[in-house]
C-alpha cells in the first residue's frame, strides 16, 4: 500500500512512494534545467545593456532551488550511497566553513550573492552542494546517460552563440587591446577562459559518446558537435583551451581501446582536429578580426577584456610589472600575489570573492564598488588556479573540504568504470578529471560550475550492474522462500 501523510492522497505524496527510477529520471532532467539556466538567463544582458549579469546569477539561482530540492529528495529517501557520504560531507563542509568566511570577509553582501556580474557568492557555493548531491544519487544509467547528452546540449548552445560573436556581433571581446580586433568567443559563458572550459566538458562528453554510442543518429550529431567544439574552443584563445582540446582528443583515444571499439571511430579525433585547425587557418588567412596570426590572449583576456572592462571586478594591468602578452608571467604573478594573500588570513580568506579587497590601495571620495576597483591598477579579482582561489577567498579550511570532495570523486569514479564497464561510467570520470586538472589552471564560474559539480557528482554513483542486480534477485528470492517455510 502507497505511503501518505495525515490521510492526504497518494498523489500528493509522489516523494514518499517515489521510486529509485523515477528519481533518477527526475534528477538527471532537473541537472540538465540546471545548466542550461545560467547560459538562457545570460542571453538577457548579452542582447542589451539595459540589463546586467545579474541575469546569469538569476538563473543560477533557479537551477540551484530546482537541484536542492532534488538534493533533499535523495537525503530524505537515502539514495545517497555509502561510497558517496564523505564527498556529500565534505561539500557540506564546504558551505558550512563558507558561513564563517561570509562571517569575516569584507562585504556581507559581496560574500552571500557575489560580486557583480561575476556571481559566485556563498549561496553559489550552496548550489553547487544541491548539483553534486543530486547527482551523486542516481542510481540508473539510462538517467547518466540523459545527464551526458544534456552536458553536450550546453556546449552547443554556447557553440551557436560564439558563431555569432566569432563571425558577426561581438559585445566584450571584439578587441582585447585597443588595437588588437580577434573576437574572441565568450559564448554564454561571460568570458573566453569560461567557456573554454564549458567546451572541454562537452567536447570529452561527446568524442567518448561518439566513440562508445550504438545509436546511430547519437553519433552523427555528436561527431558534428565535436567539430563544432574543437573550432569554437580555439576562438577562445586561451591555454586552458588548448589544454582541454588535447585533453579531450586523448580521451577519445583512450576510449577507442578501452572499449573495443571499431578503429573507424578514431575519425573522431580527425573530425576533432579538423575543426581546431579550420579555426587556425582562418586567423592565418586574416578572415578574423585584423589579426594575421594565432597566438594565445590569456593575460588580456582575462585581465582587462573581462575583469577590468567587462565585469569591472578589478584595475587594469600595469605593465611596469607583468608582460600581459606572456601567460606564464600573467599566471606566475597572480598565484604569488595569492599566496601571500592567503598568508595573511589563512583561516578564513578575504571572504567569497573579494581577492581584490585586500589588493585596494586607496578609495578617495569614490562610493561604487566598481569604481574602486577599476580606480586601483595593478590588483585583480581572480587567480586562474581554483585551488589557491578557494584557499584565499574562503580559507585553508574550505580547501581541505574540497579535496575531500575531489579525491574521493576521483578514485570513486575509477572505480565505477573499472567494476561497471561502461560509457557512462568512464565519461563521468573522464569529466571529473578534466575538471579537476583545468582547476589548476582556471578557476570556476556560474556559467561552468553547474556543468562540473553534476559530472563530478556522477562520478559518485552507485549503480549496480546487471550481474550484481541477479545476484541481488537470486538473494531475495531465495529468503522469501526460506521465510515462507519458517
């Protein structure tokens, strides 16, 4: 007989008699609703000045409510399985040494919504629990399966969009000096670097699908999609996009041997190289912008172009002190201003996002936050290592609690693929350990994190294999047989 609660109907207690199958089909479409919502939000502010990005934090805001209910779901029902507990745990943790940096930082508002046009406050942070917990709870392939199909939906639709900038209209990044015109592709992820690493994800999530798929008409459109990737990737001009594309393509590599696959799949990874090399020729044949030559843009990109003129989250550069064309300089002096950072308050940091704070050296009569930023030179309000970010805006302590989170998602993901033997398996640890590594070298955003957080949550799952599932069967026959002889 169906659950309810003080005598209501059955149907008004869908959550008490839900079962592991609905719930994972409802979780993996609630994923997908969530990562769209940042990039569709986002659509507002990039079609008109009328509106800021305060839109993109909206929709994060959206698909974050949509996943913690989800998220509270799965604790209520126990879906949660053992394996999971400690990374659920130690993204509990997260939030909570979160509170007590919010507690200490420099601006209470700052430190629970985020800074403007950036986002990625406390309650950003809060989301990212409800993404992984949900997706640490589903227990169907079928449901992975849509979650992975969904990732790749993400990357198209920022794909469709940064034609548009590459080719036509470009809002932040048609120039990133005065003279240098290269348009430079932020999608719907805000900024070049971000979308970058939006793209790795859909770009792995859709060779391994292409490589691994029986479907037919899943692999037509994930070959397309993958050589969609691979050519807008390289308009972002950044290393973490270079990175992510090689990254990607040795993935497929290793799929392809790792499944058996028929070697023909390997025209994958031709279809994949075909289009970052389209992207080169272009630039080279002066078809972009006024540029006549491919190079990397990282210092500028992500210095002036989208925290100095976009976001005005910091001042501009001064290149007394860094070569802003060089990304080893520009990265290298970030991480060391950061360490020192984080020297000073190694407990509890700046508080979430406010690097910058600390960094200001005079305010005069200005009152807007933006105007003090931008009046400072010199300082900036994102190192591109997420490691050291964290440590420095959210504490040592907060630190500690992610690689309580990635660690166990890592070696757990491992091993699911190992026992399961499956695309899903394997595409989920895949996406966890790119995300892992591209931390090293960028660091999040609302427009990536939803992506992330579901994929590492995947990676956490507790699926049983069919195998495992007879033998459950065979075990539960076999004692109601022995009960009804008792």
């Amino acid at each position: 007989m169906a659950k309810t609660i003080f005598k209501t109907t059955e149907k008004s207690n869908f959550i008490l008699n839900m079962t592991e199958e609905q719930y994972s089909k409802l979780a993996s479409r609630g994923l997908i609703a969530a990562m769209l919502a940042v990039p569709l939000f986002t659509i507002i502010p990039e079609v008109t000045d009328k509106a800021t990005y305060a839109f993109s934090a909206g929709g994060l805001a959206v698909g974050g409510v949509i996943c913690m209910i989800l998220a509270l779901i799965a604790l209520i029902k126990k879906y949660i399985g053992k394996g999971a507990v400690l990374p659920v745990c130690a993204m509990g943790a997260l939030v909570g040494w979160g509170v007590v940096s919010l507690i200490n930082g420099y601006d209470l508002n700052i430190s629970l919504y985020g800074y403007p046009n950036r986002g990625e406050g406390l309650l950003a942070v809060l989301f990212y629990f409800g993404f992984f917990t949900t997706a640490a709870a589903i227990k169907r392939e079928k449901a992975i399966e849509t979650l992975i199909n969904g990732i790749v939906g993400v990357g198209i639709l920022n794909s469709a969009v940064s034609l548009i900038q590459i080719f036509g209209i470009n809002k932040h990044y048609q120039f990133i000096s005065m003279g240098n015109e290269v348009m430079a592709a932020s999608g719907l992820s805000m900024s070049p670097i971000f979308l970058a690493m939006v793209l790795t994800l859909a770009l792995s999530a859709a060779l391994t699908g292409f490589v691994t798929s029986e479907n037919k008409v899943r692999r037509i459109i994930f070959i397309c999609a993958a050589m969609l990737f691979s050519f807008v990737i390289m308009f972002t001009y950044t290393v973490v996009g270079i990175c992510g594309l090689v990254f990607s393509v040795i993935t497929a590599v290793i799929a392809v041997f790792a499944f058996k696959a028929p070697k023909v799949r390997l025209v994958s990874v031709i279809a994949s190289a075909s289009g970052a090399a389209l992207a080169v020729i272009l630039v080279f044949m002066g078809a972009i912008g006024n540029i006549t030559e491919y190079r990397t843009y990282d210092g500028r990109i992500a210095w002036w172009a989208d925290a100095y003129m976009r976001a005005s989250s910091s001042g501009n550069f001064n290149s007394n002190v860094i070569n802003i064309d060089d990304p080893v300089d520009v990265y290298t002096y970030m991480n060391e201003k950061t360490i020192d950072i984080i020297g000073k308050n190694p407990m509890t940091g700046t508080g979430p996002e406010q690097l910058a704070f600390p960094q200001v050296r005079s305010v005069g009569e200005l009152t807007e936050i933006e105007d003090i930023m931008t009046a400072n030179d010199g300082i900036f309000d994102k190192t591109y290592n997420e490691y050291l970010y964290t440590a420095a805006t959210r504490g040592v302590p907060s630190l500690i609690a992610m690689a309580l989170v990635l660690i166990p998602a890592l070696i757990m993901g491992y091993k699911a693929f190992r026992r399961r033997k499956n695309a899903e398996a394997f595409t989920a640890f895949v996406l966890t350990l790119g995300g892992v590594l591209m931390f090293f070298i960028s660091c999040s955003s609302i427009a990536y994190a939803p992506v992330f957080w579901a994929a590492a949550g995947t990676a956490c799952v507790s699926v049983e294999t069919a195998r495992e599932k007879k033998a459950a069967d065979k075990l539960a026959k076999k004692n109601a047989k022995a009960n009804k002889k008792a």
